[in-house]
C-alpha cells in the first residue's frame, strides 16, 4: 500500500495551532529505523486571527506547509526518508533565510533591507546555523551595529546611530518572521533590546528671528516665500516643491486648506492654512501648474538661504528643514495641544512630536531665569 502524506493540525498554547505531517501506513526512520506517523514542521497557525498580519501569515504558513507536504509525498514515493533527520534541521542556515526575505522587497525599501542584511553578512562570517541563532548572538550584532563603519561614501566613518537602529529592527523583523514560519521556537525579536533613537538637537527659529527673516530681503525671493510658507504651515521642502494649484483649495466654511499626498510617508493630508500663508503663493495658475514652480532643492540654494539669514542677523546653523520645526515649536509655545500639532504636521505617532514639547519646555526654564533680584 503506498503511503499517503496528509497535513493536520494540533492545538498548543497561545493560542496556536501546530501544523504537522501524517504518514500512512508509516514510513521508517532514517536514524532509528522505526516506523515513523509523523513530521512536525515546526509551522503554526493563529486561532481566530484578529489583523490582517496575523491572517496573511496564516495564508502564507499554509501555502507553505501544503508545499512541503507535496514535496514530502514525491520523496516518500522515491523512497527518500532523509527529511526526518534532525541534524539537517539544525544546520538550516539563517543567513541564507533573511537573503530571501531581502529577495521578496521592492522599491526604495529593498536597499535599507540589503545595507541590514550585507551587515548581518559580514557579522556571521556568511553562515549562521539556527542551532547557534540565540539571544547572546542577537545582543552581539547589536553591539556589531552601533560600533559599524559606513558601507558607502566615507567608509572609515561610522554609522548613525539612527542608521544602526534602522537595520536592526529589520533583523528583528527577521527574526519574527522565522518565528512566525516556525523556524525557531522562541520570538528573540522580543527577547532583546533594540536600539534606541538617538536626541536630536533640533534648531528653530523664535518669533522675533522669523519676522527678521520677512523683514530681510532674499536674493531668491522664491526661496524666502516657500521657507516662510513652511514656517507658516509645517509643511516639508518635498511636499512644498511638489504643491500643485489643484491642492490648494477654499471653502468659505473651511476657509483655506491643502490637500495633499505626503510625499515621505504616502499618506493623504488635508491642512488648514492661514490667509497669510496663502498671500504667500501668489496668483492662482492651473490645476496642474507647480505653485512654486523652479523650486529645486540644490546646494547653490542653500548657498543663498544662509546668506538671507545672516542679513537677517541670525547665527544659528538653520536649514530649510528648521522651518518646519519653527512652525512646530511656534504653535506649542502659543498653546495649541500637542495632539492638534502632531496631525497638523502628518506624524503618524505622537512619540515623533514630544521632541518639541521638550524644546518648549526648556524654553519656559530660560524665561523662568530670566527675572532675578538682588536678594
């Protein structure tokens, strides 16, 4: 009688349920000898899936599965029972398993996979058996990261710690996902500590210094208009550059408002701006026409931003970025809630937005030592 390979399932904790092979009539054991029912493929489901994650990784572990059982039914066929051998399982190659993970990603997201994955690479020599994958091993390519030298450009400077921290949440994403396939047995992406975004000091400008600023002529008055249009609105230099007159839009409810695709994080914004802000745009052209046409960020343009600044008597190290911080900074200092700024400036987390509410903060220190008596 030729032996059949069907797939079941068998609940276990956390709601899970174990997926496995049963061989019929059974089949003998390449190291033991004996007959032998079943194959844990060390592959799980989800009970009740409550997300879309937790159900296309159902979708996908199935797929899976059912590939390896044809797989299995094919080599019991040709009498290849070298599958139930443990110590093959344990030299499967994670090194191997996050390259294919970095094969499935496409556009701009595939070269931050590729850089995480090219430093996981060089950390493990090439090979990396999931025998020998733990927390220690883990905890070690964290250290690797933080002390790592840049792939590209100057190569003797070491990365960022934003950067290091970008790649090993993609390792740890890795590691999740072999977890969830039921490579491993343990989730170590929450087994170990990740690293943290670093403080960045984050330059802007006071009232005072932005009414210099419209008080200063501009040898570029296109670039004076758009960084004052920011500071006025918190938008980015990439979406004002890309603002189309069809985005700009009045409503005698609304008054004027903006909407728009942010062009960093693709999502849909709609955004009241003031009447000054719009003074700033000129005359209405097409629907299609660029509303600051010829606005191209180069380094001659940044040549001229900070000669308009120091006209203006201002010192401090300001980019064009620093005006969307100003705008930030503007409206916590005059009392809007820090939720209302958070959606005013498109940040997906309100966690983006509490490094202003920390600059207002000391703010309020420096004025509150400003009043001193001879006691």
């Amino acid at each position: 009688m030729a032996t059949k390979v069907k797939l079941r399932q068998r609940a276990i904790s956390g709601n899970r349920q174990s997926l496995y092979l049963d061989f019929y009539p059974p089949i003998p054991h390449p190291e033991t000898g004996e007959p032998t029912r079943r194959e844990f493929l060390g592959l799980y489901l989800f009970d009740k899936p409550k997300n879309p994650f937790d159900k296309q990784s159902n979708k996908e572990t199935l797929q899976l599965a059912e590939n390896i059982r044809a797989k299995r039914q094919i080599e019991i066929q040709a009498g290849n029972y070298g599958f139930l051998n443990t110590k093959l399982k344990a030299e499967t190659d994670f090194v191997q398993y996050f390259k294919q993970i970095v094969e499935t990603k496409t556009g701009g997201n595939k070269n931050g996979w590729q850089t995480a994955f090219n430093y996981f690479e060089m950390f493990t020599g090439g090979k990396l058996t999931l025998s020998n994958l733990n927390e220690n091993l883990c905890n070690d390519f964290r250290e690797y990261l933080l002390t790592a030298k840049r792939q590209r450009g100057i190569q003797s400077e070491q990365i960022t710690q934003s950067s290091a921290r970008a790649y090993y949440n993609k390792f740890k994403a890795a590691l999740k996902q072999a977890y969830k396939k039921g490579l491993i047995e343990k989730d170590l992406s929450t087994r170990i500590d990740g690293i943290s975004e670093p403080e960045v000091q984050r330059e802007y400008l006071t009232l005072e210094q932005l009414q210099a600023l419209v008080n200063t002529p501009c040898s570029i008055p296109l670039l004076k208009n758009a960084a004052i249009f920011s500071a006025l609105t918190g938008l980015r230099f990439s979406d004002i550059s890309k603002l189309v007159w069809s985005e700009v839009q009045y409503s005698e409810l609304e008054g004027y408002f903006l909407q728009f695709r942010q062009k960093k994080t693709k999502g849909v914004e709609v955004l009241p701006i003031s009447e000054q802000a719009f003074k700033l745009l000129g005359e209405r052209k097409e629907p299609t026409e660029q509303v600051f046409k010829g606005l191209i960020y180069s380094a001659y343009l940044n040549v001229h931003l900070k000669q308009w600044i120091l006209r203006a008597g201002i010192t401090k190290d300001i980019t064009f970025h620093c005006f969307r911080h100003t705008f930030a900074t503007l409206q916590l200092s005059h009392g809007t809630d820090i939720y209302t700024v958070s959606k005013m400036l498109g940040h997906r987390e309100l966690k983006t937005t509490q490094i202003y509410a920390k600059i207002v903060d000391e703010s309020k220190r420096k004025a509150a030592d400003k009043i001193k008596l001879d006691m």
